[in-house]
C-alpha cells in the first residue's frame, strides 16, 4: 500500500479554488463537509470537471469511480491525497 502524502495548505487552497470555480460559489460559502450537491447544487458534469481540472493541475490520475467519495472538500482532498501518493 503506498505511503500517504500530506496536502500542503497551498495545494488544498488549490482544489478550493479549482472547486468554487466550477461550481461557481464562493469560498468562504465552502466548509470541508458541505455537500456540493446538495448544499451547493453541483451537478454531475461539474464533479466530472473538477475531476479533470485536478488531474491537470496535480498531474495525477482519478479514477471515475472516485467521484462518488468527491461529495464535499473532504472527499475531494483525500482523493488528491491518494492521487498523489501513486
């Protein structure tokens, strides 16, 4: 199992902003466990954006059967995180 990588407080600043961009909301209207769905009103073609906007930013691969964990900031950092540790 690989090692787990710390997301540094710029790299989690990143997929904040990566986030309120696609989603078009604002940061500050983001905690790590508000739900984009149902607190923001994303769609599945915005997770599906954000998920390519990370793996361009991070250079890193998700899988698409990740996206069911990218609900919130929370889900979307760990994803990064495991990304990263690849």
């Amino acid at each position: 199992m690989p090692s787990t990588v710390a997301i540094t407080d710029e790299q989690r600043a990143q997929i904040r902003d990566i986030v309120c961009e696609i989603l078009e909301i604002e940061p500050a209207e983001v905690t790590d466990t508000s739900l984009f769905k149902e607190d923001h009103n994303a769609d599945s073609l915005g997770a599906i954006e954000i998920l390519s906007s990370l793996e361009r930013t991070f250079q890193i691969e998700i899988d698409q059967a990740e996206l069911v964990r990218m609900v919130n900031m929370d889900g979307v950092v760990a994803v990064v995180r495991e990304g990263l540790s690849q």
